[in-house]
C-alpha cells in the first residue's frame, strides 16, 4: 500500500532554470520514445533504455541532464502506449511546447531527506520546505518512497512574489504498513439498488443495525435547472456577453454541487467503514447492467447510473484499505429473495419493498433483508433479522441554491429555488443530523 503527499518547496534561480531544462528533456526523450514505438510497437521498457544508452554517449547535449528524469520519460512513453493499444485505437501524441510547460517533472528516485526542513533532489541540489514536517513524514519517505513529482505552482498574486522566483510543490509517493487495528467483530453488508440506493447491515452475531444511504436525493433538482439553463442558453446569441455570463454561472454551480456530492460520497464511505472488520459487497457488473435496455430499461439504467454506486464502492474501497479492513465479494443472485432467517428462495417472497416468506411469515424490507444475505454469505454469521417493514433513511448532501438566469420568469427561478435545497433543520418530516445528514423515516426496531 502507498499513499502520496505534497509539500509546498522554494527554489532560487539556478534550481529553476534546471528544472525548466529537465522539463524540457523530458519532453524530447518522450516523444524520441513515442517515435520508436510507433515504428515498432513490440520495443518493451528495456528494450528502449538500451537504445537511449547509445543515443545519449553519441549526444552531448543529453549528457547534461540526469538520466533518473530521461528514464522516467520512457517509462512513461511505454505505457501511454500500453493504454492507448488496451482503450484507445493505438495512436500516440507527441508532447508539444506548450503543453509540456505545464506538467510536472517526474523522478522515479526517491528524495533524500537532510531534516524536517530541507530535502535533497537528484541534479538539483538541497532544496528548503515552506515549514517545518513532522518527524514521521521523512523517515517514511525516506526508508519506502517511490518515486517524486515537481508540479509548478503559478502564485495567485504577482505582488508578492520576487521576478524570477516560482513556487514549487513537491508530490512524493512512499510506502505504508498495514495499519494494525483492534478486532471489533463486527460485519457489514451493503445492498444496492436505486429507490433505496446504500442499505448497509452491521451485525456481530448478536445484534443488527440496519440504515439506508442516499448521497443523489439532495441533487435530483439539478438535472431540471440543467434543463432549463440548457435551453436557455440554446435559444440565445451565442456570441452576446449574457450567454457567456449564463454559462459562467452554470458551470459554477455545477462545480459547487459536484464537490458537494463527492463530500457527501467520502462521508458515506467513512460511515460504513466506522468500526467494522469486514465488508461485504455484491460483486456486481453495473457497466454490464446499464450497457443494454429497450424503452423499459431506459429508466433504471438512468436510475443506476445517477446514484454513482461506482464512485462510492471505490470511496469505500480506498476508506477500507487505509483502515485495514477486508472486503469480500458475493454471489448477488437470489439476496432479494431469500429469507435471512429461514433460507427460504422463492421469487413470490418479494413483491416491490415489501418481503414476505411463503415459509416462515416473516415481514420485513425487502432491501434491509437483502443486506443481511449479504452479510451472512461473505462471513458465514447468522445475522439476527427481526421484523418490520420501516427503515432508517439517511440524505447526504446539501445541494446550493441555482443563480438567477437571464430571461427566467420570476415564479419559475423561485420555484427552483425551493425545489434545489434541502429540507431545513426545522423541518417536522425530517430529523436534522449535523449539516449533512437528514434522516426521514425513522426505524421502528427489530
């Protein structure tokens, strides 16, 4: 497992100007390896270093920089081509000028640390960190970093800052251990669909809580506004300064929303991986699912794809790994039609949200049921399930209220006003859990 972090640096002018010469190599070793690779496609990694070799001792001006960055720009080379023959049809770019100005400088070589302060970098000599790191920070760099990254930072304000001198980041990727971790013994199961997206069973054999997660209720509202200041925009002058001010603005509140959804996705993620051992997931191909359907599929494709069950598994995934948390797989088929307390499998057993065994009588949610089979075919564990069909519905989320678009009616902007936000914290239909979290139908127990 590796993590990677970033420290603002300072260089002075010599440094600088080196940097700029290093970027600069890259650049023409990538695209001398782009060019190899596209007259002969089977050269692997090694293959292309060996060439290099000869071409760098029959070139003097290649023998001015460090040969860690020229070999980091081969790497490169070969998996761009790696990526584009296995996703894209296996035609590569070169990298231009301009383009090459802003990216960063890659070095597979670890740095070498003096102090908390300062830091040395291959060709570039000891470089000053913006403050002072804590004491771990280096000697876990130090003993398993992998590689570092140079990113150019352009300063917001010009005033403050000396001709010449640019600001630096410093990315360094390092090697962690398995986080060691008390056992809990308890196990989680997570059920996914699309009117009650995340229901989660945490159980340790003994007792059972069960809830449901939803990060998309809180942005539905958006894709009508989008609509709306979609066809706005259409009916309009492309060219005029409102429409561009309109696009403005819609891009803005789209970008806001995003970051809002993602926070609310990271909270879920941190929610469920809260004192737990195991996870248990459906092992799910929803790509496959959403690839194909007639007219009366269209709607439950959009419905999966909305909710972003993706984005939050690999959320849970990356929450998992750093907490040392083992996820396992299930076979899905039959969790929402068989009882979790008799075993009983019967397709008549479900009908909508509601679940009922033909064998035993047991009521429950269809969904909450669901998450139990989960959990009880990753880990084995009898899951207590008790009865009923209410279940705790937790909202993530807090969308922002839409700008005001140019030619809108009054009644119309207000309407969306109300419909964007989010219930209030006074509100009597919900229970106000913090800034981000609303609860609307409360668990009656089991």
């Amino acid at each position: 497992m590796y993590r990677s972090d970033g420290l603002r640096i300072h260089m002075k002018r010599s440094p600088t100007r080196h940097v700029s010469s290093v970027r600069e190599s890259q650049r023409q070793v990538y695209n001398w390896a782009i060019e190899r690779l596209l007259a002969d496609p089977t050269l692997t990694q090694y293959d292309l270093q060996n060439e290099f070799t000869e071409l760098r001792r029959s070139t003097p001006w290649l023998q001015a920089t460090e040969r860690v960055y020229q070999d980091a720009a081969i790497v490169d080379a070969r998996t761009a081509a790696d990526i584009s023959n296995l996703y894209g049809k296996g035609n590569l770019k070169f990298r231009s000028r301009k383009k090459n100005y802003s990216m960063a400088v890659v070095c597979n070589r670890q740095p070498r640390f003096m102090d908390n302060s300062h830091a040395s970098l291959p060709g570039i000599g000891v470089i000053r960190l913006d403050k002072e790191q804590p004491y771990q920070y280096p000697h876990n760099w130090l003993h398993g970093s992998r590689a570092f990254h140079l990113v150019d930072v352009t300063p917001r304000s010009w005033k403050n800052v000396k001709p010449g001198d640019r600001i630096y980041r410093l990315r360094v990727v390092y090697d962690l251990p398995e986080p060691e971790r008390a056992s809990t013994g308890v196990a989680a199961g997570i059920d996914r669909g699309i009117t009650n997206p995340t229901v989660v069973c945490k159980s340790d054999g003994k007792k059972s809580i069960y809830a449901c997660f939803d990060t998309a209720v809180a942005f539905r509202s958006n894709q009508s506004w989008n609509d709306e200041a979609r066809r706005t925009i259409s009916r309009r002058n492309k060219h005029s300064r409102t429409t561009k001010k309109i696009k403005r603005q819609r891009d803005s509140y789209n970008w806001h929303n995003a970051n809002a959804r993602d926070y609310a996705e990271w909270l879920l993620a941190k929610e469920i991986c809260y004192g737990v051992d195991v996870i248990c997931i459906e092992g799910l191909d929803l790509d496959a699912i959403t690839r194909a359907g007639g007219a009366s599929k269209r709607g439950l494709n959009r419905g999966l794809r909305y909710v972003r069950h993706g984005m939050i598994l690999k959320k849970v995934r990356i929450v998992a790994e750093r907490m040392g948390i083992r996820i396992i797989e299930v076979d899905p088929r039959g969790t929402s039609q068989e009882c979790c307390a008799c075993s009983y499998r019967h397709k008549e057993n479900r009908k909508g949200e509601r679940f009922l065994c033909l064998a035993c009588g047991r009521l429950d949610n269809a969904d909450r049921n669901a998450s139990a089979n989960v959990t009880q075919r990753g880990t084995g564990m009898k899951v207590p399930a008790g009865e009923g069909i209410a279940l705790e519905r937790r909202e993530l989320g807090r969308a922002r209220k839409p700008p005001r678009l140019a030619q809108t009616a009054p009644d119309a902007m207000r309407r969306r006003e109300n419909q964007a936000c989010n219930r209030p914290a006074t509100s009597s239909a919900a229970k106000h859990l913090g800034r981000y979290a609303y609860v609307t139908c409360a668990d009656s127990g089991i």
